[in-house]
C-alpha cells in the first residue's frame, strides 16, 4: 500500500497492488461514533459497501479494522476508485474521502529474437549476415516503462532504449562479435514501482567463407602421414571429419592418433596401408550451414619421383653442384645425399669442402677444390615420405685441368701453317697476282697518265660496251709511263718493242685519239715497273 498525494475533491490516495491487501483508513474518526459506514463512491449514490452496525458483509474480503478503517484483501483491478467514509456521531455527519488506485504487474515478461535458434542450453544464436529484431511484451496496468539494456560479459550493463507501453520492438543489422552478449529487457510500473526483468544470452554466429583446404605432411617423428583439414573463418569452430571411401578414418585401426584444434583437424596413419594414389576425403560442416552438399576437400598421395642430371664432370680443385629436382611427392618427400661406394648409408652433412642446399623440391650439393681420389664417383640423391622412397644416381668425374695457353698457341700455329700453304697454292697456280703484288707496295714507282680525249669519252665507253658483250678479246692500253722501268715482281719485263706490239694491236682510231693533245688526267700505277722507256707520239 502507498500513500500519494490526493486529487481535487480527495483527501488521500491509496495505491494498492492487485493480489495484496489494503487498509483504507477514516481519519478523525471519534472513539466514540455511533457508526462507521464506507462506500464505494458518493454517499447516497450507492449502497454502504460496509457498516459497522451491520453484519457480514456480502464480499468476505472486506473488514473493519478498529471498527473504522476498511480493510481490502486479494486486491482486485476493479477494486480501484473512490471510497467514502461516513461517522455519525450524536446525529453529527462526518466524511473522508479516499482514492484507491490498483497496481497489477508488470508480469509475464517475454523477450523475442529472430531470426534465431536456441541451444539446449537456452542461449540463443543468430547468423550475422540477418537483419535480427529485438522484441519484448509484458503485461502490467497501468501500462509500464520498459527499457532494454546491453551488457558484456565482465562489465556493467548499458541501456541503450526506453519506451513507455506494454511493448517495445527494436532491429540490428550487420551483427559482430561485439554484439555478443546478454539483452535484458526490464519492464516497471509507474504506480507501485515494481519492475520485472527479461534476460537473453546471445551469440552472433558465422560460417567460414570459402570451403575446407587439405593437405598431407609428414609426421616430425616417424615415417607417418599427417592428414590436415583446415577450415577458418567461422564461429564457432567447424566440425571436421576425415573419410575413407567414404567411411569414417577416425575409426580406422591404422590412425595412430587424431587431434582437433580450433579450425584445424589431423589424423596421424601408419605408413602401412598407404599406397601411391590413394585418396582421403575431409568433409567439413558447420551449424549455420545446412546445405545437401557438405563442403569437402581432397588429398591424393603419392610416392615421389626425381629429376636429376645423371653425369657431371669438375676438374681437379674446382667445385661443381649436384642437382636433384623432386618432380612429384605429396606429401612432400625429404631429399638426402650418400655416397654408394665409400659410405653408402651415411648421409652427406654441410661442412668442410660439401654444401648441402634445398630450396623448394630441388637439393644441390656443392662439392668443393674436387679430388680425384675422394670425390669421383656415383653419388645417390634419395627422396622418401610415407608412401615410398625413390633413388636416382649421378656420375662425378674428376679430370686434369687442361693447359689453354699451349692450347691457344697450338691453334694460333696451325692458323699461320694454313694460311701459308693456301697463299703458296695460289701463287704456284697464278703467280700474275704477285706482280700485282708488287706494284702496289711499291710506292716510288714512277708517275702513270692516261690520255682521254675529254670530247670522245662517251663515244669510248659505248665503245665498251659493245666489245664486251660481243666477247672482244681486243685490249686497249692508253698509258703513258714516264721515267725508268724496274724489273716487276714476278720476273716479267716490259720492253719497247713490247710496247709498240702493244699499240700495234690498237685500232687506228684508238691510236689517233691517243695522240691528239688532251688534258691529262692521273691513273692508278702501271701493273709493273718497265726495264725500257716506252713512249708514244
């Protein structure tokens, strides 16, 4: 029950809430009052609802306390409104008036999510990619003020909206994990101030955004195959299964050990019943996706398979690299090098004059200042993982460092010999070619001209032209040599009789033309030095 304060025409209010009881008290009444009458409303408008001078009244919920206040129990909502208390007192009237007001609820409140589905252990999930609308009703009179608050897990709550009604709806889009949480929705009566509270627990769930990847390795300790399927980006954490022919490995008599962490499942198997080309599935699912077809992925194993170059070839104190490619292995195969001869089951370490490198699936060892004794040979190049080993041989051949500079000088030589004899063969067959030779390495040959008429130049070169396509053997010699003749290079002599045998051969326009005077002109040095004089007019 709670006092406020009274309206025009009342002198107290009362609240009362629905279910309790109340104690509607006559103020001033006398000790010594004749009676006490209470009414539910004006008096003389309705009926007494209760007399101290009559019996039982009809309603058993009512009494009278200190025969004068009226005491109300199981409050009813129609019980609310204004009562009248009415004192006779020698035959003196007087009345109190109060006002009672009643309170139900708030009760039944009831919070909503969706889109959402419940774990078993109540809590509720929603899928971020959803528009999720927040609701809450209660039922209360007269109507209550809800508000909803948000809190995460180790901090104070916050409210974040207010509302008066019996019910308030709210929408949140492109959820995070910050979201996570507990919504509490709160819902108070104004009159009696009572207040009931809603909680619900939520998660904000995705699914990974692509598909499982696989792949296989070998175990760090022992020949085993790991199986790994990893599937990240999703919360909460995928459930990863591996098969075989479609039957569950995880069964399997061969798994030595399985594990999950987080996102990532693998099954570890005894090299046993492996065989090249076998094939492990890895289904993965998740609880937001429901789809018919699960995502999957594949791992396919097999033995591996190398490339190498089997002869190589190094000179003594030089350094050469041996290389070995894995072509294919899944997983991938560990690359060692042994020696067959000298210590066929030790492997070759990095250290003294040997470097051992891998990058990728391609080894190199390098071996350094080459020795004949220690170092030629067949090296092995092996390459092992779970499913098989493969073994492929090269050949070093250690040689002597070649002399290049007598090789050089031997060519240089054989050079010179050959130029020699082909310029002895040449000067045997046509020795003409020394004589011209000759002339013209000699440089203090006397001056040749050539007597051209300047006017019948273009008659001479048609001239030419036609002897030569008729196959003249006519040769014309217009050459005026000044000074002593010397004997030529190859022994030939040029004398005056020789020169006028030669102008005897001239056609007579030729020799006129000769002997016409014209400007002379300079020509390139007769082919041979002249013992005689040779002279034309």
């Amino acid at each position: 029950m709670v006092a406020v304060n009274a309206e025009m025409g009342t002198e107290e209010v009362i609240v009362g809430e629905a279910g309790m009881s109340v104690v509607l008290v006559c103020r001033n009444v006398s000790e010594r009052a004749d009676e006490v009458d209470w009414f539910h409303g004006d008096p003389g408008a309705v009926p007494p609802l209760f007399s101290s001078n009559a019996t039982l009244p009809k309603d058993a919920r009512l009494s009278l306390v200190d025969n004068s206040s009226l005491h109300i129990s199981a409050l009813r909502p129609q019980d609310g409104g204004n009562y009248t208390c009415k004192e006779v007192l020698n035959e003196t009237v007087q009345e109190h008036r109060v006002q009672l007001l009643v309170a139900s609820g708030p009760s039944s409140v009831t919070v909503s999510i969706s889109p959402a589905a419940t774990l078993p252990n109540g809590t509720v999930y929603v899928d971020k990619r959803d528009a999720v609308m927040f609701s809450c009703t209660s039922n209360s009179h007269p109507e209550p003020t809800m508000g909803w608050t948000f809190q995460l897990p180790s901090s104070a709550p916050e409210t974040f909206t207010e509302v008066n009604g019996s019910s308030t709806v709210y929408t949140l889009q492109n959820l995070s994990w910050r979201f996570q949480g507990n919504y509490s929705c709160t819902a108070r009566n104004p009159l009696s101030g009572r207040s009931q509270t809603s909680t619900k627990e939520l998660l904000v769930y995705y699914p990974p955004p692509s598909v499982p990847r696989c792949w296989a390795q070998t175990a760090q300790v022992g020949l085993m195959l790991q199986l790994f399927c990893n599937w990240p980006g999703g919360y909460p954490h995928p459930i990863l299964q591996w098969t075989e022919d479609g039957r569950d490995l995880e069964n399997s008599s061969w798994v030595v050990n399985a594990t999950g962490t987080g996102d990532t499942h693998v099954e570890t198997l005894s090299s046993s019943r492996l065989f090249h080309g076998k094939t492990f599935k890895c289904v993965g699912s998740h609880i937001l996706k429901q789809e018919k077809a699960e995502p999957t992925c594949t791992v396919q194993i097999k033995a591996p398979s190398l490339a190498t170059e089997p002869l190589k070839t190094c000179f003594v104190g030089g350094t050469v690299s041996l290389t070995c490619q894995v072509v294919e292995s899944n997983p991938p195969a560990r690359i060692s090098w042994l020696r067959n001869v000298s210590q066929p089951e030790v492997e070759i370490q990095s250290g003294g004059r040997y470097l051992v490198t891998q990058e990728g699936s391609v080894s190199n060892l390098t071996i350094q200042n080459c020795s004949h004794d220690a170092d030629e040979g067949y090296y092995v190049c092996k390459a092992e993982n779970p499913v098989g080993l493969k073994e492929a041989y090269v050949s070093l051949t250690v040689k002597k460092p070649v002399n290049i500079v007598g090789v050089v000088g031997a060519v240089v030589v054989l050079l010179l010999l050959g130029v020699l004899v082909i310029s002895g063969i040449i000067l045997y067959y046509n020795p003409l070619l020394c004589l011209k030779g000759s002339i013209f390495r000699n440089q203090d040959s006397n001056d040749v001209f050539m007597l051209v008429d300047s006017d019948g130049e273009e008659e001479e070169e048609e001239r030419e032209e036609e002897e030569v396509t008729g196959n003249s053997n006519v040769h014309r010699v217009t050459a005026l040599v000044n000074g002593n003749s010397a004997q030529a290079g190859s022994g030939y002599h040029f004398t005056e009789s020789d020169s006028n045998e030669l102008h005897s051969e001239l056609p007579t326009e030729e020799v006129e033309r000769e002997e016409r005077p014209t400007t002379q002109r300079p020509i390139l040095p007769f082919l041979a030095e002249m013992d005689g004089t040779v002279g034309g007019s």
